[in-house]
C-alpha cells in the first residue's frame, strides 16, 4: 500500500494513489467472512448498480479532492467518470466490447478488450463494489490481515467495519459496510516516507437495479482526440554486445559523474536507482 505518482496532474494522482492499492490477499475472521458474503449474495442479485463517488487524499499537507459518477450493467458494462472543480479529467467506459480509458485534459483515450465477465471494469470503484461483477472479495483490494472492526458512526450513519492492517507496512485501511449490506466506504491511513497519508472513497445515493440499456453506455472518441500507445520498450533497448552511449547521472554531494568515468578497466557496472532525501 504505498502512494505512487504524486506528481501528476491534479486529480489524477489521487486516482493513481488508489489503483496502487488494488493488488494482494488478506487473512480474515468469521465476522469479517459473514459481511463480505452477505454483500456479495446481495450484488450477485443484482443487475444494475449506480451510484455517486467522493473521494479525498491528505499528503504532505496538501490535500486533493475528487468526486464522481459510477454506473454498472452486467456481464459487462461501464461508466466511471472523475471531476475536480466541476471539470471532468477522467473517466472508463465498457460498451460491452471496448474499455476505454479517456483522459479530458490531455484529449487521449486508450483502448483494450473488454472482459467478457467485467473483471477489472469498475476502475477506481473497484473497492467499493467489488463482487457486482464477479464474487471478488473487497479485502482482496488490501494485502494484509483483515478483521473485524466493530461498529462505527461517520456524518451520522452507522457502518460496520472490517480493518486490514497491512504486511510490513506502516499502512492500514477500513472497510465500511452500510446499512444495505454492501460497502459504502474505504479509508486508509498510514505514512508514506515520513509524511502521513490519509485516502478515503465513499459511494452516495447507491441505487441497484435502476433502469440500463446498453446503448447508453455507447461511445466514439472526439475527432480531436487522440489514442494513446504505449511505448515500444523492447525496440528501444540497446542490443547486447553493442556499446552503450555515455551519459551522467547526478550524485547526493551535487556533481555528476559519468559512466565513461566508471567504466574504465571495469568488465560491468550497475546502476542502481534509489531515493535520496
């Protein structure tokens, strides 16, 4: 659970912040285990989902906010859309056959095959409504040891809460499930170097069931947008056996060195990449 990309655009860094978070397993208690399979026989019933999304990140004493739309359809249909001061700078869809990624500022979209049973299409909302699509497991999101939390009152509302305290990390999130049985909310809380970190996501006026056709998930690119590709790293790498240009890299003192400088009566070097400061 470590925060990546802070430096990107305003908004989207908390949005890459999150997705980071979406990778591992978690052990788990029997109270935990009874609120994760109640949600998930709930979602399985279910055929639409919608709801709207806030979302907040507190690092370094700065703080981003960000709020949203989701929109599901089974087997596999998707809108999640992001705003930051009223503008839209990011959204999914699946029609069914295309997920798109469509960055507003930036005029680019990228474009990747659907699944077939819409795993991985609710992007950012993943946490919140994970086992609409498929039976995932919403402490799947969070690697660590998950239990049972208690009872707890947030904006006057009733949840109660699973906590996952991660492995070998100063970082730990809590599950908030509501009233209907599904999670309405994620916090995680913890450091990151030596600043503190806090993220949360919250679902508002969840609706299941509520009126979809696949038509309105329809979509075509803007004729001045453009699709992005990802570089070809394979076709950029040096050969081997061929020699490598010479560059310099900067030293903690301030100077640079080079590798010509290095290299001399050397049959290698490695170059190792770390954070200084």
């Amino acid at each position: 659970m470590t925060p990546q990309s802070l430096g990107r655009p305003p908004g989207l860094a908390l949005l890459a912040c999150v997705v980071v978070l979406t990778a591992g397993g978690a052990g788990a208690d029997q109270k935990s285990d009874a609120l994760v399979k109640a949600s998930q026989q709930v979602l399985a019933k279910a055929r639409t989902l919608q709801a709207d999304l806030s979302a907040s990140m507190e690092f370094g004493g700065q703080k981003q906010s960000l709020t949203g739309t989701v929109r599901l359809m089974k087997p596999n249909y998707a809108v999640t859309k992001l705003t930051q001061d009223g503008k839209v700078v990011q959204s999914t869809l699946s029609n069914g056959k295309d997920v798109y990624g469509i960055m507003e500022p930036q005029k680019q979209y990228t474009k990747t095959e659907a699944a077939a049973d819409g795993q991985g299409l609710a992007g950012i909302a993943g946490p919140l409504v994970a086992g609409f699509f498929t039976k995932e497991d919403p402490r799947s999101s969070f690697p660590g040891t998950a239990v049972y939390g208690g009872k707890a009152t947030v904006s006057g509302s009733s949840y109660e809460v699973i906590k996952v305290t991660a492995t070998g990390q100063p970082m730990s999130a809590r599950l908030f499930f509501g009233a209907n049985g599904l999670v309405q909310g994620v916090e995680i809380v913890g450091r990151a170097g030596n600043q503190p970190i806090r993220q949360q996501m919250w679902l508002k006026n969840l609706k299941l069931d509520a009126p979809m056709t696949a038509q309105e998930f329809a979509y075509t690119p803007p004729a001045d947008f453009t699709e992005f590709k990802q570089p070809d790293l394979q076709a950029s790498l040096i050969p081997v056996g061929k020699e490598v240009p010479d560059f310099n890299l900067p030293q903690p003192g301030g100077n640079l060195i080079a590798l010509s400088d290095v290299r001399k009566n050397k049959k290698a070097v490695l170059v190792n990449f770390w954070f200084h400061g």
